[in-house]
C-alpha cells in the first residue's frame, strides 16, 4: 500500500511538472522545413507536355526563372507531336515563342486592367475561377492562326463549374 502511494505522488508530481508551462519561454520554434510538390499557374500544361513523371516532377520544384531552359525544347518537341500541323496559334505565337511562354510556369496579374486568363483580347493578366483555361489552352493548342483549326480538339465541353463561384473570398465554390 506505501509503495501504491508513493507511486502516486511522483505519478503525479511528474504530470503537474509536465502541464507546467513557462509564460515567457522564449525557446524558438523549432525549424520546420517545406518541400514544394506541386506548381499550376496554368492548369494541366505539365500534365500534357511532361510525359515522363521524372519531367513532371522536375517542373514543379523548378524555379521559374530556370524553367524556360530547362523545359521549352520539350514542351516544343511535345506540341509539335500533339499538333504536327501547328504554325501559329491564335496569338500568333510560333511554336518556339509559344512554348517559351508555356514552360515558364508563371501567372502574372494585371492590376489596374481586366483580370482575365484570356478573354480574346486580354492575355495572361490573371486568372479567375470562372475563367475556362483548359478551352483556351486546348485553342491555344490545335486552333490554329485563326483558332478554328481541329474544331473537335479545342474544346472539353465542360462549360461550367458544377456549383457556383461566391461572390467574395475564398470565391471557390463550397465542396459538396
């Protein structure tokens, strides 16, 4: 019976000196360090123009800045075997240009114009979830100087989000 009681004061003691906590403890947290897994400016270009998944993974811990040597020659040969015909797209971008601007994983931001994936006139000056990028890139793709070229491969017949966007942040729809 002592040794049950004596068990219990430093059980106990042990616990109360473990829930003690300093208020000014200024021991720094401790280092945790992050790994970039993933990057999508523009949604699915890694997907379609990285076959190999050592590509695809390359490109998302790539630094923008690199991406444009390290990728544009296979994104070009990539279009040019998805889209053997290409000369231009609707942008006029040859396929060098066009595919320099792909493998630069990059979405910039208009901040005083339309903020627009691509609306026909504005390019690239944002993104807003209502926003049909795949459309565009799939335009961009097999469209053609005038983008009417392979009218069956520009576009995914996906025309809408299935719930509706909020009006205010976090805009995305809710889950179901």
């Amino acid at each position: 019976m002592k040794t049950i009681k004596l068990f219990t004061i430093v059980l106990g003691s042990g616990l109360l000196a473990a829930s003690c906590k300093k208020e000014d403890d200024s021991t720094p947290a401790p280092t945790v360090y992050y790994q970039q897994q993933d990057q999508m400016g523009r949604p699915a270009i890694n997907t379609v123009f990285n076959v190999p998944a050592a590509d695809k993974d390359a490109f998302n811990v790539t630094t923008p800045s690199n991406m444009g040597a390290a990728f544009q020659a296979k994104f070009q040969a990539r279009l040019l075997a998805l889209n053997p015909g290409y000369t231009t797209n609707a942008l006029t971008l040859n396929a060098s240009a066009f595919t320099g601007i792909l493998a630069t994983d990059v979405l910039g931001v208009s901040t005083t114009g339309v903020t627009t994936f691509f609306d026909g006139t504005n390019v690239l000056t944002g993104r807003k979830p209502d926003d049909d990028v795949i459309d565009v890139e799939l335009l961009l793709i097999f469209g053609g100087p005038a983008g009417t070229s392979n009218p069956g491969l520009t576009k995914d017949n996906v025309n809408g989000n299935d719930k509706p966007f909020l009006a205010s942040f976090p805009y995305l729809a809710a889950p179901f």
